[in-house]
C-alpha cells in the first residue's frame, strides 16, 4: 500500500476532544482505586490476617463503599470509551476510502489497518498479562474490538438493542448455569489450579506469594497461573459478553458524536443540542435513582460471598454498575459543558490523552511498591494506605503526563502503537515554530 493512499485511509484524528481525554483520565483514576487492592494482596488476605492490619474495620467499611461507588463502573466507563474511539478509527476508514463505482466506500485496506491496530492492543495485552500483571483487560479489548466492524451497518436502534442483548446475556447464562450444572469455567478453573500446583501455589500462601518472592523468576510463576485465573475470571463472569455490550454503547455515541455537542462552540443546531441535554439530564437522574440504590445491594451481596445466589448477584450487578457508570458519564459530560474552560479539565485530559501508556505504568508501579521485587509492602497494608497510594501514583502520573505532553505529540506506548500500526516510523517530538 502506498504511503499516501495508507495515511488516507486511516490517517490521524487531527482534533481532539477534551471532554474525552478529560473522561479517559477520570476513568483512570477509578481504575487505579479498583486495581490497587489487588496489588497490595489486600484483596487475598484472610480474615485473620485483615484483622491484624491497622484499623480492620475501617478498611471494611471503606471496601464495601469502594464496591458502591468504584467497582464496575469504571471498568464500564473505560470500555465505553474504548467503544468511542474505535466507532471513530472505523468512522475515518468509512469517509477517507474511495469509492467504488456503485459510490460506496472501499473498506478493505483501510479495515485491515483496523485489524492491525486491534493485533498490535492484543499483543500489548499479552505481554502485560504475562510479564507484569494478571489482571490484564487489554486483550480483551482488542479481541472483542475486532468484532465492532460487523456491526457498523446497523441503525442506531439496532446498534442499542444488541448492546442491551450483550449486557443482559450473562444473566441468562446464570439461569442455564444454575438449570443445568454445566459451567464453561470448569476447564480454566482446573488449569488454573494444576498451575498453582506446578509451582507450589497453594491457598495457604496465595496472598503473600509476590511479596516474599524477591526474584522475577517467583513473580513469573504466579503471573503463569494468574493468566489462567484470568481466562476462568472471563469465563465465569461472562465478562466478553459485558464488554461487547459496552463497546456497542460506545460506538453508538461515537457514530452519534455525542461528544462534539458537548464542546462548547460545535456547530450544531440548538434543536440537536438541546436534544443531546435533554438525554443527558434524563441519564444522570434515571441512573442515579436506579443505580445507586442497587449499588449498595450490589456491594452487600459482593462482600457477604453472594447469599442471594449467583442469578440476583449478577442482576444486581447489571442494574447497578451500568445505570450508575452511565450517570457518572453523563453528569461528567454536563459539568465540562459548563466550566470547560476550567483548568481542572485540562489536568484530567493529560493522563487521558496517555491512556495506554498510563494503564500500564499504574501496573509497572504496583508492582514496585507491593511486590517482593520491588519494596514489598504487600499483604502487609490497610486497604486505607492502599488506595492513599493509588491516589499519590495517580497524581504523579497528571504531573508527568502534562510534562511530558509538554514536548511530544503522543505517550511513549501511543507512538510504539501507531508505528507498529502504520509499519513506519513516526516523529514523537512536537515541531517547533
């Protein structure tokens, strides 16, 4: 393919929205709170040694209001803008191809840079998955990102009522689960354990395995059988599924450019905006009201091992996380209309114009801080301490980012990622007049 007729057909974005970037590095920030529990091995401590910690019930009290406000909806957040800027990429490929003689664009070559992008995310995911942490979302993303091109041609009403589908299947497969006995996850459950086995991996020593293993060597086992748990995490909580569904969401808003009528000074007509307020306003209230109240059923029934059962878990769980994951959005998305000229935007949209680049080093610093390759303050600190911790790396990564920005037009993994993507080189350095 000729280097023209290549930037053509996917070439770059040249503007850029801040209320997404500003969105994306919000979503950081959630998800930061949600992962760190995990790194510190708060998370895989037993009763007994979560009661030797500094105030215990403090920290209970602080998960659960971690599960009410942070858990899911996030991870909802960011998938939806995942979907967002993938309806973009798809967007760009539909009007920069030329058009064959019936006047339809020719996708071929401009979707096979799609799916060289989409490779490029998975093989990020792989390494992220199996060299530095176990709880890796990338590959996911990429995988159920190849999907999205067989489900541009639907209308928008279609379009919502296969994310519906999506987002609803997994409580169906929790009925046929509970009908039938048979379960998918049996299979990754098994290897997940046979793993552990192999290395001496046991339940006594799951939750202080990465802090008293002070070679990479140690870290790597448990990263050999934490790929599986994280297949058997995919399986059991139908977790493709769910993130389908919000991708459909998502590029639903992107093909809708939800996001440009909320730019202050768009060109659109006040009857289309008004339109898009008026949905804005009914989203935050409607999911405000439904989720949040289901929010703290959801976080009592997660902290109390499920006592309702598996079916009204995951119904729970559908009609918290997402009404409440779609207020935060749209109540984000009506405060920056109002005071986008705030500086508070701008520091938010740093991170988030880095998100690749952002995900991974909050991966590369917990493993710092929390592992016996690095400081070793796992297992041995309060949820409390945690997430102050997450909150200081967070805030480091706004001040670098904005340097950073400062001088180069993208992140250091974005640049890896669109060479990899193009096949060739790119400046990384911002010109100078």
């Amino acid at each position: 393919m000729n280097k023209n007729l290549h930037e053509k057909a996917v070439g770059p974005v040249k503007k850029r929205y801040v209320v997404l970037d500003a969105l994306r590095g919000f979503a950081l920030l959630g998800i930061i709170l949600a992962n760190f529990p995990e790194f510190s091995l708060w998370t895989f401590q037993t009763p007994e040694a979560l009661n030797q910690l500094p105030a215990p019930a403090f920290d209970r009290f602080l998960h659960f209001l971690l599960y009410v406000f942070v858990d899911g909806k996030f991870y909802t957040i960011f998938s939806i803008l995942f979907g967002i800027g993938f309806s973009i990429i798809i967007g760009n490929i539909m009007r920069r191809s030329p058009l064959d003689p019936n006047g339809k664009p020719q996708t071929r070559r401009g979707f096979l840079i799609f799916y060289r992008r989409m490779t490029m995310l998975a093989l990020f995911g792989l390494c992220h998955l199996l060299f530095l942490w176990s709880g890796d979302i990338l590959l996911l993303y990429a995988l159920m990102g190849m999907l999205l091109p067989l489900f541009w041609s639907c209308s928008d009403r279609r379009l919502l009522r296969w994310a519906a589908f999506f987002l609803l299947l997994p409580i169906g497969i929790e009925m046929l689960r509970a009908l039938s006995g048979f379960s998918l996850a049996e299979l990754p459950y098994r290897l997940w354990w046979d793993t552990c086995a192999r290395y001496g991996i046991s339940e006594e020593n799951f939750g202080t395995w990465l802090r008293d293993a002070d070679t990479y060597r140690g870290m790597s086992q448990f990263l050999m059988q934490g790929a599986w748990e994280r297949l058997w995490e995919f399986v059991d909580g139908n977790r493709y599924f769910k993130v389908l569904g919000l991708f459909l969401i998502g590029m639903y808003i992107g093909r809708r450019r939800l996001y440009a009528v909320i730019t202050p000074g768009s060109e659109v007509s006040p009857a289309a905006a008004e339109s898009t307020f008026s949905l804005l306003r009914r989203i935050a209230g409607w999911g405000s009201a439904v989720g949040l109240p289901l929010s703290f059923a959801y976080a009592w029934s997660a902290c109390c091992a499920h006592p309702l059962g598996n079916i009204m878990h995951s119904l729970l769980y559908t009609f918290s996380v997402y009404p409440l994951g779609l207020a935060y959005i749209a109540a984000f998305a009506l405060l920056f209309h109002r005071t986008s000229q705030a500086p508070f935007w701008q520091m938010l949209a740093h991170p988030g114009r880095m998100a690749l680049t952002n995900y991974l080093s909050q991966s590369a610093c917990g493993v710092v801080l929390f592992y016996g390759v690095g400081f070793g303050l796992g297992a041995d600190t309060s949820l409390l301490t945690t997430e102050m911790l997450a909150l200081t790396v967070f805030l480091g990564q706004v001040f670098v980012s904005a340097l950073w920005l400062h001088c180069c037009q993208f992140g250091p993994l974005e640049w890896l990622w669109r060479m990899l993507t193009y096949g060739r080189r790119m400046p990384l350095l911002k010109e100078r007049h």
